[in-house]
C-alpha cells in the first residue's frame, strides 16, 4: 500500500504555527513493478546450510551467520537477532541470494542475503525446502 504524506504549515488565530499532516493512502495493496525474465534471471539463489551464528558485540538485530554454500562458505549479516536465538539457527536449510553486491553492516561483510518472509510482528520466516538437496543447489 503507497502512502503519500502531504505536509502544511499554517497559523491559527493564536498566532500558534501548526504543523498538518494528511495522509493518503493508494489503493489497497501495492502496485508492483514487473521485472523481466532476463532481470530475474540475473538473481542467483542457492540452497545452504547455516553453520553457526552468533551475536555481534555492540549489534541488538544483527547475527552474523556463517553459510555453506556448496562450493564455499560466506558471512552474512542476518537481521533475526530480535526473534531467534543463535542455535535456532545452527543447521537450518535456507535460500540464500549469493550474487549480491558484498555490503558492510556493523563490522561484518555481509556476502549475501538469507530469504526470509515476514512474520508475525516483524519475525523473519526464513525460506527453507522440505526435501534434502545438495548445499549449493540452484533454486529456479
């Protein structure tokens, strides 16, 4: 859903300045913007297994968690301090976007993006498979 916020200032009759605030909303559900077959295909997603994850000194919403990919093992900055204890974690299946561009996030560089849905109250759900499949496997 588009929010559009449409601000005014004016002055009552006590000479007070006032601050308005008007909010639309657009529709009611978000218009989204198609991508072709060739972007998406541009996106490379794999199939790993979280092999630890631990706190970050200093970070209240950040783990860093460590992935194995298949071919390789990455660090990621993984948002999910606030709803999972590390050993959640530890040994799940999840996707994971390896072909992003490396970002720095509280200390760690972050290789990737771990796919998660949202949950109740903001909990990410992190996507995962239900049969076993190699580390590394390709999802299409």
């Amino acid at each position: 859903m588009k929010l559009l916020c449409e601000i005014n200032s004016s002055t009552n009759k006590n000479t007070f300045n006032r601050l308005v605030i008007k909010l639309y909303f657009m529709g009611t559900s978000e218009q989204e913007e198609l991508i072709t077959y060739e972007q998406f295909s541009k996106i490379h997603l794999k199939i790993g297994k979280v092999i630890r994850a631990e706190k970050v000194p200093g970070m209240k919403k950040i783990f860093k968690v460590t992935v194995d990919i298949g071919e390789e093992q990455r660090d990621l900055a993984v948002g999910a301090a606030l709803y999972y204890n590390p050993e959640e974690l530890a040994g799940r299946a999840v996707v994971v976007c390896t072909n992003l561009e490396p970002k720095k996030i509280g200390g760690i560089i972050s290789n990737g993006m771990l796919l998660a849905a949202d949950g109740p109250e903001g909990r990410p759900v992190f996507l995962t498979i239900t049969e076993n499949v190699s580390n590394g496997s390709l999802v299409h």
